[in-house]
C-alpha cells in the first residue's frame, strides 16, 4: 500500500511540473515529456507491474485534463511503462544508458503515437514537417531532461519503494 501512494504522490508531482514547469520552459512551444522519464524510470525501477500502473494514472490525469479521445493517453502510458518494466534488474543502477534509450524510445513513440490520433486521422499527412520542427526537438529536450531527471526518480523510488525481485518482471530471466 505505501509503493502504491509514493508512486500515486511522485505521478501527481510530475503531472504538475509537466504541466506548469515544463510549459513554462517550453522553446518554440516544444517542451520535454517528464511524463514519459516518469513511465520509463518506474517501469525499469520497480517492474512491469508497478510502471503498468504508473502508466495508467499518468495516461489517467493526462486524459482527464487534456484529451479529447479519452483513454488514449492512459493506454499508451499503460503500455510504455509495461514494456519498460521488462528491463527490470537488466541495467546497472549507475548505468544511464539504458534509462536514456527507453526514454528516447518511448518519446519517439509518443510522439508518432500523437501525430497518427491527432494529426493523420484529421487529414494532415505532412509527417516530415512533424518530425522536423516538434518530434526530433523533444526527442533532444526530453533527452537532457531524462539526464537530469532519472538520478531524482532514484532516489525517490529507491529511498520510499521497497522492491521485490521477481524473475517474471525481467525480460532475460524468464524460462
């Protein structure tokens, strides 16, 4: 119940400064996904289960507060921190390098999974345009944020979640 309410608590802080913070530094109104570090950094941290539902209430308050399609958000959320939580006990802990792939990973895919509900269902087919002035700018942005961002997620994960290994979480150990 305490792993539930910390990750609850640390979905809450950073659906905030996603929504305040990062807007406000926002260059050429393209601003850094904190959500997507979030979902990642989970999923690695405590397994598939603990980023399945990371995801889902991050997709949850995104679609509460932003989207038109609701359920959208949730289900993607949902599956990033799913697929991330199959790295689970796989990186190194002083390792960054595994963090930093899944985030650009994932981000790349956030941002295809928006041009394709938000812009191609809508007749707007320019995705070189799309790539070239909003994807590979917050690919980069949210690629310095992850940097910055992964070593507090650590900290706060490793300090308040008791985690428990289990061989069903990791993508290299199951039989």
């Amino acid at each position: 119940m305490r792993n539930k309410a910390v990750l609850l608590l640390l979905i809450i802080v950073s659906f905030f400064l996603q929504c305040t913070l990062m807007k406000g530094i926002a260059v050429g109104s393209v601003s850094p996904n904190l959500l997507v570090v979030l979902c990642v950094s989970i999923g690695l941290m405590c397994g598939r289960s603990s980023g399945l539902f990371a995801g889902f209430f991050t997709g949850l308050l995104v679609d509460l507060f932003y989207s038109y399609y609701p359920g959208v958000h949730a289900a993607f959320y949902m599956y990033l921190g799913f697929a991330s939580g199959f790295f689970y006990k796989i990186y190194y802990d002083d390792d960054i390098k595994v963090p930093i792939l899944l985030t650009v990973v994932g981000d790349f895919a956030y941002n295809f999974f928006t041009f394709v509900f938000l812009f191609l269902l809508q007749g707007n087919t320019d995705f070189f345009f799309y790539l070239r002035r909003v994807i590979i700018p917050e690919i980069i942005y949210t690629l310095v944020l992850a940097a910055l961002v992964y070593r507090i997620y650590y900290k706060v994960i490793r300090r308040f979640i008791r985690v428990k290994f289990k061989e069903s979480d990791s993508l290299w150990l199951t039989k």
